[in-house]
C-alpha cells in the first residue's frame, strides 16, 4: 500500500547487501530499484524464506522497528527438523534458552549462560520418516528476534533443521537442498491506520 511494502523472499538470497562485489544482489536492492523509497525494517538469514516487511517513508520505519521491539509484531514460521519432539501434537511449548555470539566461529552463535535472554515457542505439526531418517514439521513462533534463534534453539532441542548448512550434522544437511526454514505468518496494526493486518506465503516444502 502507500506506506509499507510486504515481500516474500525466497531462500538463497540475501535480505541486504553483503561485503563484495558478489553479495550486492539482494532483497533491498531489487525492491528499491522498483520502489526508491523503500526502507529495511527487519532481516530473515539468507537461507530462510517468507514474509518481510519493508517501509515506503522513515516514519513508518520507526513506527515499525518500534513495533517489533515491543513485541508486536506477530510471526509464525515452519521447520521440518530430524527427529520427532517428544511433545503432542499441535499443543505449544516454551523453550528459554540464552543466546550468545561463538567469536571463534562467526557468524555462528551458541546457547550459553551469559548469552542474551531467548524464547521460542513450538508445536509439533507432524511427524513421519524420509529415507529412514524420522522428520517432524513443526510450527515456531520467535518472541524475542536473536539472530539465528530458530536454528540454534532447534539444533539445543536435539532436532536441527533439515538443510541447515551452520548448525546440523552431516546426515541432516544433507537431507534436503535448502534451509526447511519459512516465514509463513506475519501480523500487526497497520502503522497508519491501526487496522488489524496478517499476512500469509505458503510453505513451499
């Protein structure tokens, strides 16, 4: 609309520019080249797919960034990670665990005592087996936003996600070409008008 940009990413590409040559295509760059205006208010990792919002004028963005640091904005995600959760179906869970930057092995991060206050809250969906490997498609509401917090909190659940080249084994990367990583889900009062807005991309996995 006038005032904010809803954009579905696909996995594989950056959200914005990197360092080098090589990494200037991206999410921010092709919108902006179609709308001039257009401001980042949040990231999803390169590997990750769904929903991202953008600005069209500074004010939105500030009322945005604000939203989202206060907790208002609404996102839902899903995972197909290994294993099966030993939870009931479709019944969430609260998972608290701190997450801190690994400074020897950037860009990865780590669960640990000192680390920033994490919670994720989940549900199992389904469970089955792919080529004898058990898998469970899970759904994942992130209340705090740490950078990588799906895939670290899953990885401490015993249940990394399938294709995730930073924090699965060998067996589990390899069971699928891409990150089973997707925003699906987004909601919020529209920054100018207050109504009530959620947006939905399907999971294409």
């Amino acid at each position: 609309d006038l005032h904010l940009l809803v954009l579905d990413k696909p996995a594989g590409l950056l959200c914005v520019p990197g360092r080098g040559p090589d990494k200037q295509d991206c999410l921010s760059a092709r919108t902006q080249a179609r709308w001039p205006e257009a401001l980042v208010v949040h990231r999803l990792d390169m590997a990750t797919s769904g929903i991202v919002l953008m600005a069209r004028s500074l004010t939105v963005q500030r009322q945005l960034s604000l939203a989202f640091e206060q907790r208002r904005v609404h996102k839902n995600y899903e995972a197909v990670v290994a294993g099966t959760p030993n939870a009931p179906l479709k019944q969430w869970q609260e998972l608290h665990a701190p997450i801190a930057a690994d400074w020897e092995r950037r860009p990865l991060r780590v669960i640990a005592v000192d680390g920033k206050p994490s919670h994720t809250r989940w549900q199992r969906l389904q469970s089955w087996e792919q080529d004898g490997l058990p898998i469970s498609r899970l759904r994942l509401e992130p209340v705090t936003g740490r950078t990588h917090q799906l895939r670290v909190h899953l990885q401490h659940l015993g249940h990394p996600i399938l294709g995730d080249a930073l924090y699965a084994p060998a067996q589990v990367q390899a069971a699928s070409p891409r990150l089973q990583l997707h925003a699906c889900d987004l909601g919020l009062e529209h920054p100018i008008t207050g109504q009530s807005m959620h947006w939905h991309s399907a999971v294409p996995f």
